[in-house]
C-alpha cells in the first residue's frame, strides 16, 4: 500500500533495496518513520539463471539466436533476467511512491567500477570540485575518458582535502540503467553491492563497535570483495580476483562427487549429513579443503588494507554475501587469521513486520544473502 500524503509530510518515507547479483536477486523495502526509526515491511529473492551476467556485465547475444530441437528461440542472458525480475515484481509490486535503490554485482576495482583515496590541494576560494575531477581524471585508471567519476570528501585540514574517488564505465552503468528502466522501475541511486553491504554494517553497527577497524568481506557466488572501516568510516576497498562461493562449491563438488545443487543444500541448511556415501566429519574437511583457496584470498586482501600508510591493525572481520554462512567458515577464516571474524548478519538489530519472515524469524544465512539489499534500503532520500 502506498503511503498517503500526510504520512509523507509528517516525514514517513518507504525504500526498495534491489540487489542483482550472479546468483539471485535480493528485494527488501523498508520503512523510515518520522523519528528515524526503521521497519523492514518485505523481503523475497528469485533465482537468477546461470550465465545471465558475467563479470558484472548483462549478456546480451549478438547475432542471430540458436533453436531448440523444438525450433524454438534460445533466449540470451538479458531475457533469462528480465524474467526473473518480472516474477520478482508480480509478486510484490512497487508503487511510485517508493524510493528504488538497486546494486549490481560487478565487485569494486573490477567489471568497470574503480575506487581510490586521493589527497588534493584546494587553495582558498578555488574551485574544489573542478580540481579533484582534474586530479583523479589525470590519474590512471581513472584517466579512462568513458569513466563516470564521483567523489566524497572525508577529510579536510587548511588547503589538504582528502577524499574518496568512485569511477565507473559508462558503458556498464548506460547497459544496467536501461534494464532498470524497461522494467518501470525509476531508480534513486544505482549502486554496487558492497557498498549495499557496507551500508548495512554502519546503519546497524552497535555503539560499542563503532570505533573498531573491520573488513567486511562480501562472498558472493562468483565474485568477493572487500571493503574496510577504520575510525568509524570508510577507509577503502578492493575487489578478490579469485575468490568466491563459486570457487568453494566448484571444489567441494570435486572432492566429493556430488553436483552443485547439493553442495548449495550443504551451504545454505548447514546439514553435513546429507552426503550419502560420506560422514559428516568427512564432508568437514572436504570444506575445509575449499575454504583453504578462499582463504588466500582474504590473506591477499588483509595484505593490501595492512599495506596502507594510515592503516591500523584489523580488531574484526566480518563476512557477507551468500557465503558467509558456509558451515564452519567462520571459525576458520578465525583460526587461520588470528582475528576475531562473525557475520554482517544486520537484520539482526532492525525490526521486521511479523508477516515478514514469520515467527521462526530470518536464518543467520539468508540475513547475510539479503543484507546489501538491506543496506540500500536503509537509505532515506
């Protein structure tokens, strides 16, 4: 139902996260009150087909399409989506009083989207704006004339402004802004996940935690990333080339012979029993095994947050995404990095409508799954 006029002047707003990843895409709408307080009033998900999207990028096929045996048309990625958002919105259509914020799986640094800290010199009464853009557009990557560049100031002291630099292919944000729009759907803000994720974590974290130095680790199905908080903001982030879920199902499944569908069940219900032919001790390690590639990954990304001149030692780590409830994972990236690691896991702290997720509540799993989306939502515009 759509907010009347006097709930809007008392200052009620309602935002839709809509999170499109390689996997499923995550929807979450939430209500902002006057008071600042918020309400998760709805949640769903729909499976994406595989090969829809591809390093962050929609497939579109060129040329001609193939047939079936049936001589029908094979549809390419693009349509398979378009399906799959359209199941998405019958189901829980949205009005257009609703703020829309959506991200795209495309993993800072990598498909397109760059991030870098920049310091500039602004003397008094020049033009800040105009010299940070000429600062980051004559540095490479950034350099790129089919880059889309915005910023952030985090800093300033005298002349010295610091600020946070965000670059994007035109090409790729033309190519998502148009899917968005052939489905009606007006966005506020388009986005990309771990700055959902990362959302998520700052509109949820505890007052005792917010001065800690943290990685935020997104484990998505075929892309990670990372994002780091220190002194309670932003400090950066980096895009894993290796690792994802997919590289932890794509070696369980080999060691254990058994398909991806079945490693997924394992992944998302924690139940290390239904292997037939294994014990559950064995399908332990053969995780473990797994979690060692992914592991070297986090290393890689810890080394590079580590590398910075203004870094502080990390007091946490905290996985996202739709691995970061593999059974055991936690204690392991623990165990092997020394520091102490849990889950985003943010639905946790923000009230959800009883008709939500019923009265069993939200899986520590599936809240880790929706929270980008949550993240976007939790945006009032």
């Amino acid at each position: 139902m759509a907010l009347g006029l006097i709930s809007k002047i008392r200052g009620m707003r309602e935002t839709v996260g809509i999170d499109v990843g390689h996997y499923s895409i995550k929807y979450v709408k939430v209500l902002h009150g006057a008071s600042g307080n918020k309400i998760v009033l709805d949640a769903d998900l729909e499976r994406v087909p595989d090969g829809c999207i591809v390093n962050g990028e929609i497939q579109v096929r060129e040329g001609d399409a193939p047939t079936d045996q049936e001589g029908k048309r094979e549809k390419d990625g693009a349509e398979l989506l378009a399906e799959a958002m359209a199941k998405l919105l019958i189901r829980h259509p949205i009005d257009d009083s609703c703020e829309i914020v959506a991200s795209v799986n495309c993993g800072a640094g990598a498909g397109g989207v760059l991030v870098d800290r920049l310091s500039v010199k602004v003397p008094k009464n020049g033009n800040e704006a105009a010299i940070i853009l000429q600062t980051a557009q004559s540095r490479p990557p950034f350099d790129d004339q089919d880059n889309v560049i915005d910023y952030e100031i985090y800093s300033r002291e005298g002349d010295d402004v610091k600020v946070n630099v965000v670059a994007a292919k035109s090409a790729l944000l033309d190519s998502w802004a148009q899917f968005f729009n052939r489905r009606g759907l007006k966005l506020s803000a388009l986005d990309v996940d771990i700055f959902g994720l990362l959302n998520a974590y700052v509109a949820t974290v505890e007052d005792s935690e917010k001065d800690k130095t943290v990685a935020i680790f997104n484990i998505g199905e075929k892309k990670m990333s990372v994002a780091f908080v220190q002194d309670g903001q932003f400090h950066s982030m980096r895009a894993m080339a290796g690792g994802s879920l997919d590289m932890v199902i794509s070696k369980t499944c080999m060691n254990l012979g058994i398909d991806s569908e079945k490693c997924h069940e394992i992944l998302s219900k924690g139940d290390l029993s239904i292997v037939d032919g294994f014990s559950e001790a064995e399908v332990e390690a053969a995780l473990r095994l797994a979690y060692e590639d992914l592991m070297a990954q986090i290393d890689i990304g810890i080394r590079y947050f580590s590398s910075s001149e203004d870094s502080k030692p990390l007091d946490k780590i905290l996985l996202g995404g739709g691995g970061a409830a593999a059974p055991g994972l936690r204690e392991f990236v623990a165990e092997h990095a020394g520091i102490e690691t849990d889950t985003v896991n943010p639905f946790r702290l923000v009230p959800c409508d009883s008709k939500v997720f019923g009265e069993g509540g939200l899986s520590i799993a599936l809240s880790n799954i929706y929270a980008p989306a949550l993240g976007l939502a939790m945006r009032k515009f």
